[in-house]
C-alpha cells in the first residue's frame, strides 16, 4: 500500500511538525500565560500553512485533470476536424474519468455555440451520462463565454459560488468552482470547450477540519475578496453575495475594525477584544490561468477579468476570547494530555496529505502509462507505435536504410473465444504478446493496434533473407500450443511485410501495405507470411 516516496514525504511533514510541537510544550511550560499565547499563535499559523498547501495542491490537481482530459485522442480527432470522433468512446472516457476522480459535479464538451455534447453528472456519489435529448445550451453562462474567450494554453477559473440550474440557485446548495479549457485545431481554431464542476465542498470541508485543541474550540472561516463568508461560523451568514435576504452578512460588517488590518496584508494575527484571529491569503490562479467577476444571475456577463492578483480568499481561523482565557486556565493540568493528541492529530494529517500527494502523483503517471501502452498486454499501442516509426523513418532517411513492418493476425483466435471464453482469449493475447517480444531484439518494437492485430517495427536489417527468417521464427513461436485448465489448443498466424521507403513513406501508407500484404498470407492459406507487392 504504501512505498519509499510516500514514508519520505510522510516523514518530511512529520518530523519537522513534531519537533516544532515539543518545541512549543517547553515553551508553553516556562512562559506560562505568555507562552500559551505565543504557541496557540504558532499552532494556529501552522494549522493555516496546511491548508493554504492543500488548496493550492488541489488546484494543481484540478489544472492537471483538466489538461489530461482534453488532450484525450477523440477530443484530438474532434480539434482536427476528423470524421471518425468517436463521441460514445468519449463519453465513456468522461464517465470513467468522473467515477475515478469523484470530485467533480459535472464533466461537460460543449461546442462554440455553447451546446453541450457531453454530460456527466455525478449524482448521489454514482456518475451518470445526461441523454441527448436532455442537453442544455449554456450560451449565455458567463463561464462558458470567458473559457470561449481564452487563448492557447490558457485555463479559465470562475469565482467560486453557487450553481444555478435552470435559472435558479440549486437547492440543496452547491458550491462549485468551474474549470474550462478552450480546443484549438492544429491552425488554432477554437472548436469548442472542456468545463468541469469541482465540487467546492471538497475545499470547505477543509476549512471545518482544522484541529483546533480540547477546550480552545474556534471556527473556520473563508472568506471571497469582497469579505463574504463562503464559510461562516453559521450556515445562515454564508453566500451573501448570490442570495438576496443574507446580502448584509459580511464578514468586515461583523467586525469592522479588522478590515484595513485583513485587506491591506497578505497574511498575520490581531487580538481583539472578540478573540484571536489569524488569517493569510490564498492566491489560486497560477500562470496561465484566467478569471472573471462572474455574475449572481443566471444568464449575466462578467463584469470584468480577474488577474491572479485580484481572485483570491481569505482563510481565517478565529478563536473567541473566552475560549483562549480557558485554554490558560487548563494548561497546566492538560500540557501532556494535549501535546499527546495534537501530535496523533498531525500524524494522521501528515499520513493522509503524504498519501493523497503520493496517490495523486501515481494516479498521473498511470494515466501517462495508459495513453501510451495496451491496458492487456502492456505493449506499445498505436500512438507510441506512430511515434516510433517517425523516429525509424528519420534513422533511415538519414542512414539511407530500410526498415521493415510486420503487420501479424492470429487465425482462429475468433474460434478460441467462443469455444473457450473471453478470459481464455484474453490469456491467449497476452501469451501471443510474450512470445513475440521473445522472437525479436530488444532494440525492436512488438505493438498491439487491435484485438488479434500485432505489429513488429524491424530495424538495422542488413538482408531481407534475415527478414524471412524473423517471420519464420515467429510462426513457429505462435503455432507452439497454448493450453487452460480444460485443454491444450494452437493457433496460426498471418504476416504481411512492408518496407520503408518502397512500400510507403508514411506510417499509415506502410501499415497499409502491411496488412494487404497479410490478406494475401491468409489467402495462400495462413500460417505464412507474404511481402507487399504491388
């Protein structure tokens, strides 16, 4: 479950965390009401540094999801204007993505006219794809027109507020922050945009978790730039901006005589006579990341584009008086008893932050993994194969040499499946894969392009004679009997070979000539192999 890099990250988080705590015990000893003071400053700072870490963390996220998910091969074939968009696929792949991630409301593709193709709605913890016929138009939201808007590699972020559905603020509430990311073509034409819903309740429920100490009990609080709690010490004072009877719960109207004090600096600590505050500023949007105003109605336009120095939050953690006079008075029956649980407190928070960057970070690189490699057998799939033959075309144009491709089909294997299942075929594939790899050099690429299609990229072959021979070698490696728990079974296969330049000088012309070549294999009766004549 756990590896070298999530102890290591867990360690850096705890060890410097704890010394920090024994630390604070020594001093909350010798300097008694002062100290108490002191340290209760330092735990609330450092309570404040966690969270502003995990939000910016979370945006990180977000960005990247939102990246991975529009550079998606359909959504590729839709920005080049290709015919063969596979939109169930796509959707599909939007499901899948929303029931991993389990964080976002809805994942929508929208066209330039604001129409939605594709919806995901996550509801009630379970993602459900919306019918075409129910698909709204969202010409008119503002975060649609401002996503429209952006340039290349440019993200749109939207305040975070409410959603509104059908014109209305969504009972029960919904706090949402949407992400959106406009599709270009290859000659930069926007063609239409990537939205999703974050659901905000993920970033609040952070603020609630904040630890504070037995008997020292505060509120967690944040605030939008213009001091409206998006969350409050009560549930009635939040989203006084888009709710029209809450519009005077503000936080500055609340207490006034902090607001120059929390306005005009980026981060500190004032007591008043209501209790300690402590407060810092998160700045979310990073470079190439975009907001606007946005607008509390349905259908309105921003008022204007935010930089990264306008859209911003206020974390506040605020501690009334009457609970830090208790606090002291407690002190010094409870020094041990607190210092035992804060430490347990931040070993879990170090556990579950160490886990979730550590997950977050393999999840990429899974998704990296699969966007390049077949998910059964693990072996280069269409795109790394593409890849690969561009670099073997430019090797031998350079070298002025050939290379050779052999497109290979398994004969029978439709047989194998329906006398013996889906999970024999399955086995068989991966089995045909491994013996593959085994006929060929290292230095050699085995990819998998369909269900029983392979393709071998030869390289540095000094005579085609040795080419006969590595297809030889192959049929022989494929025709060994395969065997389950009921039978032992065999199988045969048909190769067709092309070679760089004469048969094409493009990677779709040489498969091409490939395959036709194995159809004539499979004509003089399967189990050869047969160059492309043309």
């Amino acid at each position: 479950m756990y590896n070298r890099k999530f102890y290591i990250l867990y360690l850096f988080i705890l060890i410097p965390t704890i010394t920090l705590i024994i630390g604070l015990s020594t001093f909350y000893y010798y300097e008694e009401r002062s100290a108490v003071i002191d340290t209760l400053k330092t735990a609330e700072n450092l309570r404040l540094m966690f969270k502003k870490n995990v939000f910016e963390d979370e945006f990180q996220s977000i960005v990247s999801d939102l990246f991975i998910l529009s550079s998606h091969q359909q959504i590729g074939l839709l920005a080049n204007g290709s015919l063969d968009v596979d939109y169930i696929a796509l959707a599909q792949e939007f499901y899948i993505f929303s029931q991993s991630k389990k964080k976002y409301d809805q994942v929508r593709l929208l066209d330039l006219n604001g129409q939605e193709i594709i919806r995901i709605n996550y509801d009630e913890g379970q993602p459900k794809t919306v019918p075409r016929n129910q698909l709204q138009s969202k010409k008119n939201r503002y975060y649609f027109k401002d996503t429209l808007d952006l340039k290349k590699g440019e993200i749109f972020v939207s305040p975070f507020d409410l959603n509104i559905e059908n014109g209305n603020v969504e009972i029960p509430f919904k706090p949402t922050i949407r992400f959106g990311v406009p599709i270009f073509t290859s000659t930069n034409e926007k063609v239409g945009v990537v939205l999703v819903n974050y659901f905000g309740d993920k970033l609040l429920r952070q603020i609630e978790r904040v630890p504070y100490e037995v008997n020292a009990s505060g509120f967690g609080i944040l605030l939008n730039n213009e001091g409206y709690y998006l969350k409050g010490m009560v549930k009635e004072s939040e989203w006084g901006f888009m709710i029209q009877d809450r519009g005077d719960h503000n936080f500055y109207n609340d207490f006034s005589e902090l607001r120059d004090v929390i306005n005009n600096n980026f981060s500190g600590q004032i007591i008043t006579e209501d209790g300690l505050f402590t407060y810092s500023t998160v700045y979310p949007l990073a470079e190439g990341l975009k907001s606007s105003s946005g607008t509390p109605t349905a259908f309105g336009n921003s008022v204007k584009s935010l930089n990264a120095t306008d859209y911003f939050w206020k974390i506040i953690s605020y501690i009334p008086r009457e609970n830090i006079l208790r606090r002291i008075d407690l002190l010094k029956d409870s020094l041990i008893i607190v210092n035992i649980v804060f430490i347990f407190i931040i070993g879990i928070g170090s556990r579950i932050l160490a886990l979730s960057v550590t997950k977050r970070k393999e999840a990429e690189e899974k998704l990296k993994h699969l966007a390049h490699y077949d998910h059964l057998t693990g072996l280069p799939n269409r795109k790394t194969l593409y890849d690969r033959m561009n670099m073997s075309m430019a090797v031998s144009k350079r070298e002025n040499k050939h290379f050779f491709v052999f497109f290979i089909d398994l004969d029978g294997f439709k047989a194998v499946n329906d006398n013996f299942g889906h999970d024999t075929g399955d086995k068989l594939i991966t089995e045909a894969a491994t013996r593959l790899k085994d006929s060929v050099r290292e230095s050699d690429t085995v990819a998998r392009i369909g269900g029983d299609e392979f393709v071998v990229l030869l390289n540095s072959i000094q005579n085609i004679s040795d080419v006969g021979t590595i297809a030889d070698k192959i049929l022989e490696k494929l025709s060994e009997d395969f065997s389950n728990s009921v039978t032992n079974y065999s199988i045969t296969a048909s190769i067709g070979i092309a070679i760089f330049p004469k048969d094409g000088v493009g990677q779709n012309e040489l498969l091409n000539s490939a395959d036709t070549a194995m159809y004539n294999a499979k004509q003089s009766g399967k189990n050869t192999y047969r160059f492309y004549q043309q």
